[in-house]
C-alpha cells in the first residue's frame, strides 16, 4: 500500500489578491522568475521544475485561521545556497517569520504578502536521520553565525530549487492520517498527537505536513480569500500514477479538510 519511494511534490497553486505585487515580491525577495504569464495566471520557478502557479483573484483577503497551506518549503541544493540567500534577505531587509534547525534541516521562513506561508531550506545529510526521524526532527533556534561563516555573496535561490515539501493546515490530525496515510500510502515519520503529523515516501523526514494549531475544526479557507488551490504531488510512472488514483477514486481529490490535491506524473 506504500506510495513510490520516487513519489515527490511539485507545484503548489495559490490565488493571490494582486498578481503584479506578488511577482513582484517573488522576484526580489526569494529570487524566483517568471516560466510563463497568460493573463490574471502566472508559472514561477528557478529556471528548472515550476514551483509555483499564482492566479490572481482581485479583493482576495487572507486566509488565515482556515484549513488550507501553513507553508510551501522550497528545498535549496546546498547549505551556501541557504546562507547565500539569508545574506540576501539581511542585505535588502526581507522581513522573516522564523530561523530554525530541524535536525534533519535548517530552515528560515517568511511570508508573502497574501500572508502565504514559505519555507526555505537545506536538508542535513540523510545519514544523520535516517530512519530516526521520529527521534530526531525537533525545532531549536538557528545557528545563523554558522550558517553564513563561509558565504561569499548574498543571491536568491538557485537553479535546481525544488518543492521539498508542503505543510498544511487541517482540521483534524486522525482524518488527514486516514486520507495521506491509508488512502494515498504515505508513511507517518512523525506524530504530535493530534496537534501535527508527518508523512513521506520514500523514508524522506516529510513531504506532507499538517497541523490543527490554527485550524481545527475549521471549513476550508473560501473563495474570497487568497488561499490553497492545488498541492501537486508526482508520482514517478504512469503505473504507480494509476495504481494510486484508482486507490484514492481519482486523480484530483480533496483531502479530509477540503484541501486540493492533484496527482500527477512526474
């Protein structure tokens, strides 16, 4: 019932009140470009795997204290990629939300200005938890005098940035457990109870996050405001493409708490 080890995350979709202000946001603060713009709808990404579609939806407000995205975590391909790129921040006064280390990663987080939660970061080396994830992912304060000791120059991310993984916020732990777990065949790395969970493939610490700290109990965040349209998630074959959607009654679904999800080829 084990979803592909090579299954991973693709593009997440959001709505955003002004398209122009968020690309604008998306260029100067974390570095990402324009791969294709058609009208109220544009495709970001490094140059590489698109990472996010952003449709604009004029008046939209804040989605906050509803089920729906607590961040996207944008997976950077080296720690001097992380540190580059948090001497960006400090140089052109990018306001944060978060420093953090992960033992499996460090991390820093920010938000757009739809208040769309973002993570960026670097994984620790799989050897060190492997197979401990459960033991191992915590959340201590980021050494960031380390971090940037040996930077050389401030940039934005870099070419082979990827979707690393999406953490959401649900309205019930045990249901969303149900649905990424026993429907899709995720595996649970992680548990808080039924404040957070954590599920991969593949043995990976997380590909999907999900929380209630902000959202249990609560309806999806509705249209009129600037919310999750789409997680995207890759599955390596068109066999295990099929294989899961017959298990899960179809490709684009909706989790437990309403959230979209699209299963894809990678």
């Amino acid at each position: 019932m084990s979803i592909a080890a090579a299954t991973r995350m693709g593009a997440v979709h959001l709505s955003v009140a002004d398209l122009t202000r968020s690309i604008e946001f998306y260029d100067s603060a974390l570095g990402l470009r324009v791969h294709a713009r058609d009208g109220d709808r544009a495709v970001l990404g490094t140059g590489g795997d698109d990472l996010l579609v952003l449709t604009e939806r004029p008046g939209a407000v804040p989605a906050d204290g509803y089920a729906g995205l607590f961040h996207f975590a944008l997976l950077v391909p080296e720690r001097l990629d992380l540190a580059r790129w948090l001497t960006h921040a400090a140089q052109d006064r990018v306001p944060l939300t978060g420093l953090s280390d992960h033992y499996v990663s460090e991390a820093i987080y920010l938000r757009d200005p739809d208040h769309h939660g973002i993570e960026i970061y670097w994984d620790r080396p799989r050897s060190l938890w492997e197979g401990e994830v459960a033991q191992r992912l915590t959340t201590e304060p980021l050494d960031v005098q380390d971090l940037v000791r040996d930077v050389d120059r401030p940039a934005g991310l870099p070419s082979g940035t990827v979707m690393g993984h999406v953490h959401l916020r649900v309205a019930s732990i045990p249901e969303t457990n149900s649905f990424y777990r026993d429907v899709l065949g995720f595996d649970v790395m992680a548990s808080m109870g039924r404040q957070a969970t954590f599920l991969s493939a593949g043995g990976y610490h997380h590909h999907v996050g999900a929380n209630t700290w902000e959202s249990a109990n609560r309806p999806p965040a509705p249209e009129t405001t600037a919310r999750l349209e789409r997680v995207t998630i890759l599955l390596p074959s068109s066999e295990e493409l099929a294989r899961v959607a017959e298990r899960a009654g179809g490709s684009d679904l909706r989790d437990p708490s309403g959230n979209p999800v699209s299963l894809q080829l990678a």
